[in-house]
C-alpha cells in the first residue's frame, strides 16, 4: 500500500479561491505601490509596514499566466510588510568578473525572478563582482519590485557606513532595504552603526547572519539583546542546528529569518538527484528535489525567506515555483526530513 498523501492546511483552499478571484486586481496595486520602489527607481520607498496586511500563506501572483496559483508571502514582524517566501542568493553565481556574456545571463535570470513574482536580492562585498553585477543587472531592467539586502563585512568597525555606501553606489539603488553584518564580523561596532543609520532613515531593516553552525551561541545572545529586524542563518533538510534555539527565539522576538545554503551551493541536490522523489513528494507539488527541500524549508513558520542562488533561468524560475499552492504541514516536514536522512 502506499503512504496516504500528506495533510494540508485548510486555509489553503480559501485562499487560492480568493487568489482567483482577486490576483488581478492585488497585482494592479502591487506594481502601482512599487513603481516608486527604493531599489532600482531612486524615488521614496514605502515605510515599514506599508504593505497590505494578508495572513501568512498564499498571496496573488504578479500575473504570469503560466504560475496561475497563488505565491507564499511572509510577514516580517518588526514591520508587517511581506515578502515573497524565496528569494535569491548571489554567493559564486553572480561574481563572474568582467565576463559581458556571464553578465548578460545574470540580468536574464535577474528578470526571470522579477518576472515570476521574487523581490529579495541578497549580497555581500564578500561576494567578488556581485553587486557591480547585480547593479549592472538592475540597470538594464529597469523599475523592478526589489527588495535589496546587503552586509557589512569589514573587520574596521570604523568603516562600516563607508563600505555601505560604497555597496549601495555598486548596486545603484537610493538606499538598501535591509543591511545585515557579515558572519559576526565586528558586529558589537557594526550593529550600533547600522541602527543610527536605520534611524536616519538610510537603511530600512538591520541584521546579522551567519552560515554553516558558526557560532550559534554568539549569535542567539544577539538575538536575545539586540532589536533586530533579520537573522540569516543556514537552513535545509539537514542542516538543522537552528531549529533547536534559534527559529525558536526568532518567533519569540519578532525577528524575520533568511535560510541560506538552502541547497548546500547544490550539493545537496547533486546528492538527492541520485535517488527518485517519492510520490508523496510530488503529490505536495514539488516538481523534483529543489523544490521539496525550499518547501520544507519556507513551511517552517519561524522562515521569512530561502536564498538560493542560481546562473540558470530555468532554475529561478523552477526555485520560485516552490512557493506555490497549499503548503505542507509539519508531518509532512518531517516526513521528508527523515526520508532525506536516511538516503
């Protein structure tokens, strides 16, 4: 006999009926509210909290005929305002040089994501050519709904706000949506900087992140004494550390959380693509392994946001699919955790 199909959230149904019925009209005022975006325009972003209050869970497409059901958005608490549930990494994919043809396929993914409903553009100048990349890439696009997230990464606590500026010249937008400090990096000196300019109206949203277990203890103290708007942190079906204290914490402080290295910089799948996806999985909607594993991660009720990166278009486009339809509940979760596990 094969195992009953996974369990899922009734509200799903009321919501996708109202997605019919309504996406067009959403969508009308979506694009109207953020033509005059921060990112990519250089006029006034809305404030914190701006964005129409929809519950946790679906929300209407941009109106791509061919992704007719309705997009997963995520509530950031510190503000209200949501974001789409997957966004988009830049690590290793976007810093690809001076190369013209490398840089032309990055806009066409980067239109890819705007086109099939994705906003958050993180980075880093960790991250090699990335941001001149992505700025070259939002030049040519045009007004496009961004949501732009960054880091300071310098062990000068001094040099913060200039790094920041000189980030934001490189991506070409009037300010960041969110600026987070690097890994921890001289985070006691960054972190005051990044709220005086929050305050000042130059940042919108201040965070830290951290990747791969590091430093899970500092980072929690952090989190439990600093205001914070984001954490960004790495989450997937294995790597699952920060479900013990820190998604916890998250949704007990009100911080929104960006998973990182959904796919182990695709690791994981190459792993996974070796093994036939169960029925179960498809039968959640899930296309193959990446999108099973960025549901797993997006259906967890602390994650704001995944961050996979990709040079593909048809991967960004696969990536943001995941966030589609009724979402798995939490039997279902650990259900694919356990069968990821063992394989």
């Amino acid at each position: 006999m094969s195992p009953a199909p996974p369990r899922w959230r009734r509200r799903d149904l009321a919501a996708h009926l109202a997605a019919r019925m309504g996406g067009a009209l959403l969508a009308g005022l979506a694009m109207h509210a953020r033509a005059a975006s921060t990112s990519g325009s250089g006029a006034p972003a809305p404030g914190p909290g701006t964005a129409p209050a929809t519950p946790r869970g679906p929300a209407a497409t941009g109106g791509d005929a061919a992704t007719p059901l309705p997009r997963w958005t995520r509530r950031i608490p510190s503000s209200g305002e949501h974001i789409p549930a997957v966004g988009l990494g830049s690590w290793i994919t976007f810093n690809v040089g001076r190369d013209g043809a490398a840089r032309s396929g990055v806009a066409e993914v980067m239109r890819a994501f705007f086109a099939a409903g994705g906003r958050l553009i993180d980075s880093s100048p960790m991250y090699g050519s990335s941001q001149a990349v992505i700025g070259e890439g939002l030049a040519r696009l045009g007004a496009v709904p961004l949501f732009a997230a960054d880091k300071v990464w310098t062990g000068s606590g001094s040099r913060g706000a200039e790094q920041a500026e000189a980030s934001r010249r490189l991506w070409g937008v009037a300010r960041f949506d969110l600026l987070q400090v690097h890994n921890l990096l001289a985070v006691e000196q960054h972190l005051p900087t990044l709220q005086q300019m929050k305050a000042a109206g130059r940042v919108r949203y201040v965070g830290i992140t951290t990747s791969e277990g590091r430093r899970h203890a500092d980072f929690e103290a952090l989190m439990a004494r600093e205001p914070l708007d984001f954490v960004q942190l790495t989450y997937n079906p294995l790597d699952r550390q920060a479900e013990q204290r820190l998604l916890p914490l998250a949704r007990e402080r009100g911080i929104a959380v960006i998973a990182n290295r959904p796919f182990r910089e695709g690791q994981l799948l190459r792993d996974l693509q070796r093994h036939p996806l169960p029925p179960w999985v498809a039968e959640a909607g899930c296309d193959g392994w990446a999108q099973a594993v960025l549901k797993f991660i997006v259906a967890h009720p602390a994650v704001t946001c995944a961050i996979p990166a990709t040079s593909r278009v048809d991967h960004v486009r696969q990536n943001l699919g995941a966030a589609q339809g009724a979402e798995p509940d939490e039997a279902w979760r650990r259900r694919l955790a356990a069968h990821v596990a063992a394989l």
